[in-house]
C-alpha cells in the first residue's frame, strides 16, 4: 500500500467514525428534548 491509500483508507474510518458519533449526538440529543430515554436505558426517567 502506497502512503496516498493508506491516507484515503484512514480518512474513510475517520468519516465513519465521525458519522455515527453525530449520529449519537443527535439521539441523546432529541431524547433530552423530549424528555425520554436515549437508547434503552431509563435510568433518571422513572415517573413511579
């Protein structure tokens, strides 16, 4: 492998790790929003 494809293998992780780390943001962020859970966890939103 040449520098030049290991740069572009390298960035393509990055863009994908990037993607889903915004995606998560993006969850917890509208969970907040509407007071619910992120995810499966309900820790803190109990209303017993």
């Amino acid at each position: 492998m040449s520098d030049s494809e290991v740069n572009a293998k390298f960035n393509d992780i990055v863009d994908h790790i990037e993607g889903v780390v915004s995606e998560e943001i993006i969850l917890i962020t509208t969970s907040e929003v509407f007071n619910k859970p992120a995810g499966t966890s309900d820790q803190g939103y109990r209303e017993d």
